[in-house]
C-alpha cells in the first residue's frame, strides 16, 4: 500500500470522537422523542431532518425550506 493510499485510510481521533459526540447527542434526542411522543413521531422528524439536509445541500444560494408540521 502506497504512502498515499494508507493516509487516505486512517482515521483522525479527534475527528472519529467528534463524530462520535453527535451520534450520541443524535441518540439522545431520538430516546426523548420516542418516550414523549412515540417512534412514528422520531423517525418522522428524523426523516425531515435527512430531507432539509439534502435539500439545503442540492440548493445552496436558494434559501432554506421550511418545514411545516402543523395542519
């Protein structure tokens, strides 16, 4: 393996644990909405959330969309 490809493999620390940090903060949000309003209730915001992100990343000059959740 070149010089190269192993650097392009490693995994910085400090990164992998910053990583790690959000993961857990992630986890805990997920635990307080799923006690207080049930998983439907999680996944769904969950899966707004993935939503914003790729759309905020898909138009990046546009601004931000709105997410609403009441009828």
């Amino acid at each position: 393996m070149s010089n190269e490809t192993q650097a392009s493999t490693e995994i910085d620390p400090a990164e992998a644990a910053a990583k790690d940090g959000f993961f857990e903060r992630i986890a805990a949000v997920s635990e307080d909405m799923i006690q207080a309003y049930g998983r439907e209730f999680a996944m769904g915001t969950l899966l707004l959330a993935a939503r914003y992100i790729a759309q905020s990343r898909a138009a990046e000059a546009e601004p931000a969309p709105q997410i609403i959740t009441q009828p």
